[in-house]
C-alpha cells in the first residue's frame, strides 16, 4: 500500500518530464500538463497517486482520455470554429472535459466511479487523469494501461485481456456530449471517436474501459505513474550535474542510445485527427554516418537506420533535446533542432501474441515482423 503526492513546480515537471519521455512523441504537451497540475495545487487539491492495493474489492474505475491530432486545427479550422459553428473561446479545459465525459459515463452505468487509470503515458494524458481525479476527489492509480503512448484504442491491456470497453462517453471543449453505446469491434470505437474528436476539432475528452476492481487490476501496467517522475528527475539531474542526459536515462532504463544528431527533414500530414510525418535524423560526432528515419502516427512506431529497418512499435523510440535533455512530442520537432534518440524495450505484456496484434508493424500496415530491437543491435 502507498501513495504519492505531488508538492510543488519541481515535483510536477520532473513527473511531467518523465510522462513526455515514455510518450514516444504523443501523449499530449508537455506545457499543458504542467498548467493542468499546478492549476490543481493552486486550488489547494491533493495531487497524485496510490497503488492499487487502495483500490476497494467492490470499487470501480474508468479511463479517461484525450482525443485529437497534436496539430489542433489550422487557421480554416479555426474560422469555420467561430462562423459556421458559432464556437468561441474554448470553455472546458482538459480537466473539465475528462470530468464530464466521467460524469456522462456514471450516469450511463447508475455506478459512481471510485478510481481513474490513465490509458497511456504522456505529457497531457497522464497529467490530465491526475488532475481529474483531485477535482474529483477519488484516487488516481500508480499505473496505466499502456506503459507508452499510443494513437489506437485497442493498443491497450484492456484489449489484450478482452475486458469491456463500452459505453463510451465524448465530451468537448465546449460542453457537446456524445455516447458511443456499442461497436463491433475496438477498431470501430476508435473510428467512432474519432469522428467524434474531429467534430469537436481535437478539443475532447472520452470516458471508457468501466471496470471492477479485478479486471482494473488485471490490465493495470503497475508503478507507471512514480517511473515517470524518477525518469524525469533523474534526465533534471543528469543536466544539473553536467552528464549526458540521453546516455544517463539509457543506462537507468537498460535502454540505447541509437543516434545524437541534427533533424535534417520532415514531413507532415495530418489525417483523420492523427498527426502522420516523418523525421529524418543525421548523426554526429561518434553517430557521423548513421542516418535514421522515424515514421510516426501521433507516436514514434518505425525507425530505419541508414535505409535498414531498426527499431518498430511495440518497443519504444524516444527523442529529445541533446542538451537539455527534454523530451519532445513530434509536433514541436523542427528541422535543425539537435536530437538525442533512444530505443527501449517493450512492455512484456505487448510483446504476447495479443499484444502484438495490437502494437507492431502490421498494425500500422507494414507487411514486416515484428523482431525485438535488440536482436538487431
């Protein structure tokens, strides 16, 4: 039994830090996150989190999350937003809008909600599940259903378990409320959502997974929240101490670093409220010579190492700031920016049979098997 309790600016960075980092370039902004949480301690809330031994045997919980293209909308968008559409400034924060798409859900199920787990890790997601159970008063669980993040609904554990993800409750910036009652398969929630979202121009929240204490226990992925926080402090402190931040969260994580260089291109396309692109990473100093290509969708899921294939999801691909060592979400990357990229395993659980249904290249429609990176170091 435990909890962890977030006190201050610093204790909301590193733990937001550390969100942005197991996001492999989605998750959310890191900014966001960071207002979200310190929005709840100005307020005076208790912030953080508890292991699930807290959670009650007749207890039930819910997943909130946040639905959009880390592009947001574009200035067309924004001006169909206010003629067409009549919609102002927005009016609900992420907070809010996972509070009503949690009360829409309760209402659906005549259940309150005792407990919230997070479906990924992310600057914005995991922050915003956090915040919403202070403002809610209920515990928010010491793990997530995902380990990374993640663009597709059923790349979580509660797929891999066949557990019930419907209903599903939307709720927007401004206040619309949707229910997906049923689909018929999880790739059809997810469209479903989506359309949603892009109705809501990426300013959504959802409400789903209602579970029981067993089945929440069963998919949780233990222990995410405090990892997040020991990764970005020790990434803080790695800087402080004048080490290299990259080759020090390598070595705490058993991962490798597999490039230090300059994002020499990219492209974007942002499709069905997904942001697509690609980034092209040239290698320097003792990296002269490689060139990597990181394919993503919202996440970083493919990686090519001088035209050779590397590094593909379920294992994870993360990218940050050579000098500072802040991780990046694939919206902010530019061209020029010099880059430190890591390569992690996978979460067990993602490498079953099931999980790699899920989560793998053909997953995202790329006729090639899966083989676990570090087979090919």
């Amino acid at each position: 039994m435990g909890k962890f309790t977030l006190h201050n600016r610093q204790d909301v960075e590193d733990f937001v830090r550390g969100c942005t980092f197991y996001g492999t370039g989605g998750g959310g902004a890191y900014d966001r996150g960071v207002d979200l949480l310190m929005d709840q301690l100005k307020k005076g809330h208790e912030v953080g989190w508890v292991t699930m031994d807290e959670m009650k045997d007749d207890d039930h919980s819910c997943c909130p999350f946040l639905m959009g293209s880390l592009a947001g909308p574009d200035a067309r968008a924004r001006e169909e937003m206010k003629v067409i559409y009549g919609l102002g400034d927005i009016v609900y924060d992420e907070t809010a809008r996972m509070v009503g798409a949690i009360k829409g859900l309760e209402a659906k199920q005549k259940q309150k909600v005792n407990a919230l787990v997070p479906i990924e890790l992310g600057g914005a997601n995991s922050a915003a599940c956090v915040c919403t159970a202070a403002e809610l008063g209920i515990i928010s669980l010491d793990g997530d259903y995902t380990g990374r993040a993640i663009p597709e609904i059923q790349q979580t554990t509660p797929f891999i378990f066949e557990h019930s993800l419907m209903p599903i409750v939307s709720c927007d910036g401004w206040g619309n409320i949707a229910t997906i009652e049923s689909a018929v398969n999880w790739r059809m929630a997810e469209r479903l959502g989506k359309q949603i979202s892009v109705a809501g121009y990426s300013y959504s929240s959802q409400a789903g997974f209602f579970a029981n204490a067993t089945d929440t226990k069963k998919a949780l992925i233990p222990g995410t929240m405090t990892e997040c926080y020991q990764v970005g402090k020790t990434l803080r402190e790695a800087v402080e101490q004048g080490k290299d931040p990259a080759d020090t969260i390598a070595a705490k994580l058993d991962g490798h670093v597999i490039c230090k260089g300059k994002v020499t291109s990219k492209t974007v396309e942002d499709r069905d409220d997904y942001y697509w692109a690609t980034h092209e990473i040239t290698g320097l100093g003792d990296y002269k010579g490689t060139q990597l290509k990181v394919w993503l969708k919202n996440e970083n899921h493919m990686c090519w190492k001088n035209g050779e294939i590397f590094v593909t999801s379920p294992d994870m691909i993360q990218i940050i700031d050579t000098k500072t060592g802040q991780p990046y979400t694939n919206n902010v990357i530019k061209v020029g920016m010099e880059v430190s990229v890591i390569a992690m395993k996978a979460r067990d659980i993602f490498r079953t049979e099931r999980g790699l249904l899920a989560l793998s290249p053909k997953a995202f429609g790329f006729d090639m098997e899966y083989v676990p990176f570090e087979e090919r170091l």
